[in-house]
C-alpha cells in the first residue's frame, strides 16, 4: 500500500511539473512570434557633410531585466532566442522607463549615430508586434 502511495505522487508530480514546462515554452513560443525587429542605415546631414545613422528598432517582451545594467528581449526567430542590450556605457545616452519589467511588452531603439554618437530608447508598447 505505501508503495503505490508514493507511486501515485510520484506520477503527480512529475505530470504538475511537465504541464508548467509546457506552458512556459508555449509562452516563449508566443513571444517569439509576436515580436519584431527592425534594422536601417539612413543617411543624415552633419556640419562636416553627410553621414550614416544605423538604427535596430526591437518590439519584443522583457525576458530579463537589471535596471542600470541590461535588458534582454525576445527576437524573431528560436524560441529561446534573446536579444541584449547593454545599459550600462557611459558613452550611450539611454531612456528607460523607471517602472519596465520582466513579462512587459517594450519597444527598444537603439541608434549608432554619425560622430559615435549612441542611444537606447526603450518604451512600453501596446501592440506585442508593433505592426
């Protein structure tokens, strides 16, 4: 009798945590879907001339966050595939909202300017895909 007790939870278990496995890869699955990335080279008019600007335009849900350090967000593609965004150069300007965190849809533009000039600007986004 106590053998097919602890039998019995045992398979319960193992059931409970192979549904929670489940339902967070299906989730990561969504995300990776949903989101959406963009790149662009422009051109833009300087004092000295005219010089390139390449923009990385990222929709995609928060995965990880350390305020003041990096944020990594889903990208199209793998399921498991995130995209990192250093925050912590202090030769890039950011602007991040005080309340993003983890599970939030956000929107991250970041631009490598003419004369080095960075920037990474990230901002909660109502659509998941942007489209």
């Amino acid at each position: 009798m106590t053998m097919k007790l602890h039998l019995t939870r045992f398979c319960a278990a193992v059931l409970i945590m192979g549904g929670a496995t489940l339902i967070s890869a299906q989730d990561k699955a969504t995300a990776s879907k949903e989101s959406k990335e963009t790149t662009a080279t422009n051109k833009v008019q300087t004092n000295g001339g005219t010089a390139k600007e390449n923009d990385d335009l990222v929709y995609g849900k928060v995965e990880k966050y350390e305020p003041g350090k990096s944020i990594n967000v889903t990208v199209p593609g793998t399921i498991v595939k995130t995209k990192s965004f250093d925050l912590d150069d202090k030769n890039t300007r950011y602007d991040v909202p005080s309340n993003v965190k983890v599970g939030d849809w956000v929107s991250v533009l970041e631009k490598d300017g003419p004369n080095g000039n960075k920037s990474v600007t990230i901002k909660h986004s109502a659509k998941k895909s942007g489209s």
